[in-house]
C-alpha cells in the first residue's frame, strides 16, 4: 500500500482524510451531515457506535 | 430477496423517495433519507459520466453477489446486455481508458483495497482529472457499503427460513 498521498490537499489547511476529500466538497458535506446525524442519535449509545467504528478500523487495518 | 436497492440515481429532494428501500433501513428514515441525498449528490459532480459510476456498480454488485444491486437498472446510464456480459467475465478491453481504471479500482475496492496501486489511482486521474477521480473513488467505496449493507439486511427467504 502506498504511503505517499496519491491526490493533493483541496485545501490550505493539511493534508488530512478532510483536506484532501475537499476536492468534492459539496458531496463531503452531505455525508458529513449524515455522519453527524448518525452519531447524535440517541438510538444507539455513543460507546456501543465507537466500540464498533474501532472494530471495523481494525478488521480493515485503517488509521482511522 | 431484499427490497433494499439504495441508488445513486435517486432523487428525493424532488419528492421521488428511495426506490424500494427495506423495511428495516426504514426504521431509521432520517439516516436513509441523508445517505440518498449524499449518494444522489454524487452524480452533478462535473467530468463524472453516469455511465462510469453504474459500471463500477453493477463490477461491485458482481464481486459481492449482490442480487438486490445486480437487478437495478439505471436508465439514465444505461448499460447493455454486452456490458454486462463483459463486466461477468471481467473483459476490460471492452471498455474506455476511464472505464478500465474505475473498474480496476473497483476490483479490489471489496475484498483487496490494500492492493490499490499508485499507478491504478493515476490512470484513473489521467483521462478525468483529480476531482472526478476523487468523486469515482467514493462512489465506489459507498457501492461496497450498499452491497455489505443490502446482504446483511436482507429478508431471510423461504429456503433460509426452511432450514
């Protein structure tokens, strides 16, 4: 795998998963609301969501 | 089968609705209705012909198995009979430059997204540009998510529930 960024910053701010996903912001946005959606529901206990998106990170060996 | 076929044709904000979304992704409306105006958002993306984003689909759809997202048919992007066939039997000469750097991504998107070259990403910016390549990595990891989505939600069918 690679560990040079294959596409460049979108933005003056880094070169982050954001910064370089930037390069379609208006798309970004509209999952950013969804995520954020996702996360402020009270549905399901903010430990039980971070306990699974760790899992998932390691199962798919993701930085994140 | 599963009802479940989210689409990134779809167009609810022009009061469309998700076509034949699951019963239970409609136990959470608002998240379903976010994730298909995120997908939908995808196409008015500029440089992203439709007909890249359903390729790359119906290749995913394929690798997975996925019934639900092999029996959706965009008309907007159209794909042939002969498309499909050569997408079955993964015969890239079939296709553009465009189209045989998405569906390289797109082969190893599912089950090998480590595997993704430098020189794979670059042949998909060559022919389209950094912005609609960027465009065409996403959509092609969020029709991996469909299908992941779509087969673990699915109905459990008469044979399943039989046994």
């Amino acid at each position: 795998m690679s560990t040079t960024p294959r596409f460049t910053a979108a933005t003056q701010t880094g070169a982050g998963f954001g910064d370089v996903t930037a390069h379609v912001a208006d798309v970004m946005g509209h999952f950013s609301a969804l995520y954020g959606e996702y996360w402020q529901s009270p549905r399901t206990s903010p430990m039980l969501k971070e306990m699974t998106r760790l899992r998932n990170a390691r199962t798919t060996e993701c930085g994140f | 089968m599963s009802e479940l076929q989210p689409s990134w044709l779809s167009t609810p904000a022009a009061g469309v609705g998700v076509p034949g979304l699951a019963p239970p992704l409609n136990l959470v409306p608002d998240l379903a209705q976010g994730y298909e105006v995120f997908l939908s958002s995808l196409k008015g993306v500029e440089g992203v012909p439709l007909r890249l984003l359903e390729l790359g689909r119906v290749r995913i759809a394929l690798i997975h198995d996925c019934q639900p997202q092999l029996d959706v048919a965009h008309a907007l992007a159209p794909l042939t009979p002969a498309d499909r066939a050569a997408l079955e039997r993964i015969e890239l000469s079939a296709f553009d430059a465009a189209e045989q750097a998405t569906l390289a991504i797109a082969e190893k998107i599912p089950l090998a997204h480590h595997d993704i070259t430098d020189a794979e990403v670059e042949a998909l910016k060559a022919p389209l540009g950094e912005r609609p390549a960027m465009a065409v990595i996403v959509a092609l990891s969020f029709f991996d998510v469909q299908c992941r989505l779509s087969q673990t939600l699915r109905a459990p069918e008469p044979s399943d529930r039989e046994s």
